[in-house]
C-alpha cells in the first residue's frame, strides 16, 4: 500500500472537484450553464456552488477526493497521490471547456392565436383562478396557439428565452404532447420573486397552476414559492437508467442554488409514489424533503372538490 503523509492527505482534502478537473483534466469539463459543468465521460455527474452530484447513481460530494474514490474507483492512498503528485496542466495549452451544443435542436413554438379566449376559458373550467392566468399570459408562460387552440405553456432558460413548451388540448380530446425541440430541462416553471428557499414540485403545468389557485384560495403567497412542473414522471427504459433524476429538477437546482427544501406534490397513484421515492433516496440527504400528495388522483383533482366544497356552502 502506498504511503501518504499527513499533508499531503490535508492538501487533497481541501482541494474541490471543479478546481481539480480544471487543473489536471481540463478536457473532462464540458459547461452545461453559466454556472454549472458536468463530465465528458459522465454527462450526469453535475457540478455547481462547490459540490457535485452523479445523479445516474445518487452519490455526490464536495471535494476531488471524494470524486477520485467514489466515481473514479480509486483507494484512499492512490486519490491524495493522483491529486498531490500530478503537475497542473497548463489551461493555455490544454483542450477548451467544451459546451453543450444547445442549437441540435430548435425550439418550434406554434404560432399564437390573435387571443387566448379559448384557453382562458378552458383554465377556468379546470377552477384555475384568473389571477394566475393572467399572470402567465402576461409574462409570456402561457398563450394560445392559432392551430387547434391549444393551451402552450412556456418554460425559459435564465436569460429568459423560451426553451420548452408542453401543449394541452382544449377540447375533449386531452390532447397532450410538447413543441418539436423542447429541452426538458427548462419545463414549465414560476420562480420565487424573492430568495425563497422552498421549491414545490408538480407532474404538469396545470397541477402547477391548481397549486397556485389553492395558494390564492387560502391566503398564502403563491409567488413567494419556487413552482416547478417536471413535464411528467421519468419513466426509465432500461434497469440501468433507475435513479436518473429528472433533467427539470436537475437544472432547476443548479439555476437557484438558494433552494433548500423540496415539496413533492406528485400524483397520487403508482408512477407518481414511485417517482416521489426515487426523490427521496436521491435527494434525502442534500435537501430536506417534505411528500405532500394529493388527496384526489392530481391536484388539480383536489382543487375541483375544494371549489365545489365551498360553492356547496354557500348554498
């Protein structure tokens, strides 16, 4: 077994996964943000604000060190060497940061109608309040498309361009399905106005906005708390793909690093407590996790029997 020293064990520790890659394997980095990186062999090991996390197999840590032993497979004597023996590479004379190419597929957000009457219509029937209607159609989250009718619902990167859009019929057909070249990792999502801490969770834009009419209902600030649709439940194809986290919540956690608490709002049948499980194993001991299912099958379900409750008493 390799010896190591005292110090040169408390030089490794001090060192950070970021710093590390970017002095020794520069060309592992590849930028997914402005503030956020992942790896070139690893494309679910994230890094950001000092920690890094690989999410296809729920483990994460801050230093190098703990990089180098739980994702490279090193022992604890070969990591301090690789870190305290190897010479920094030269950034001028090493490959570039790579990044991720986000034109392979353009957003193509259908046309908008010359108003949003139908869906406006359609939101109020499904007991959204018009306060939070209004509020998506005039930040731009929301509109009518010119074909079909549709309800589009926008989720935009943090320079505040559309990269998303989940599309919701409103006849009885219930169409659903999302705009060619959605990226989901930026769904449809209404941040804190503030530095909130607490980020709830939904499977669709419209649970999202039954949260919110509920929120109104009972006096609470609606627009105090991060609200975050996950375009669905991640469904893996292959027994090697459970655990991958949702690419939504993923990036939503690196874009508003001040999020300490997750509430999880999924629905209320076998996917959605699979997915709410999944969370927790992965994200339990990070983030403190609070399962607020709903009552009904969704939450827009519990919004519905809430407003025929309290039409029925004023009977």
């Amino acid at each position: 077994m390799s010896y190591v020293s005292k110090e040169q064990i408390e030089r490794a520790k001090q060192l950070d996964l970021l710093t590390y890659l970017q002095w020794f394997e520069p060309y592992e980095l590849v930028r997914c943000s402005r503030n956020a990186y992942s790896t070139r062999t690893h494309d679910s090991l994230k890094i950001s604000n000092g920690k890094w996390f690989w999410w296809s197999r729920g483990i994460g840590g801050r230093s190098a060190l703990d990089y180098l032993i739980k994702v490279r497979g090193l022992s604890f004597p070969e990591a301090v060497l690789q870190i305290d023996d190897n010479p920094p590479v030269h950034i001028s004379s090493a490959a570039p940061v790579v990044q991720q190419d986000s034109s392979l597929a353009q957003l193509e957000l259908p046309e908008a109608n010359e108003n949003s009457k139908r869906v406006i219509a359609y939101l109020r029937r499904r007991g959204i309040s018009r306060d939070v209607i209004n509020f998506c159609l005039h930040s731009g989250r929301l509109y009518e498309s010119r074909m079909y009718h549709n309800a589009v619902f926008v989720g935009f990167d943090l320079e505040g361009t559309p990269r998303y859009a989940a599309i919701r019929g409103t006849t009885q057909t219930g169409y659903m399905g999302e705009a060619p070249g959605s990226d989901k990792r930026y769904s449809f999502a209404i941040p804190a106005d503030d530095n909130g801490n607490k980020l709830h969770l939904f499977e669709s834009a419209i649970d999202l906005l039954s949260y919110c009419t509920l929120s109104e209902h009972s006096g609470r600030g609606w627009r105090q708390l991060h609200q975050l649709s996950l375009a669905g439940i991640y469904s893996p194809k292959e027994k090697k793909d459970e655990g991958v986290e949702p690419a939504a919540l993923t990036n939503y956690l690196q874009n508003y690093p001040q999020v300490k608490h997750l509430v999880l709002h999924l629905d209320n049948d076998a996917p959605g407590r699979s997915a709410t499980m999944m969370i927790q194993q992965l994200l339990g001991d990070t983030y403190l996790i609070s399962d607020d299912p709903p009552i009904g099958k969704d939450v827009n379900d519990d919004l519905k029997v809430y407003l025929k409750q309290r039409e029925d008493a004023t009977r």
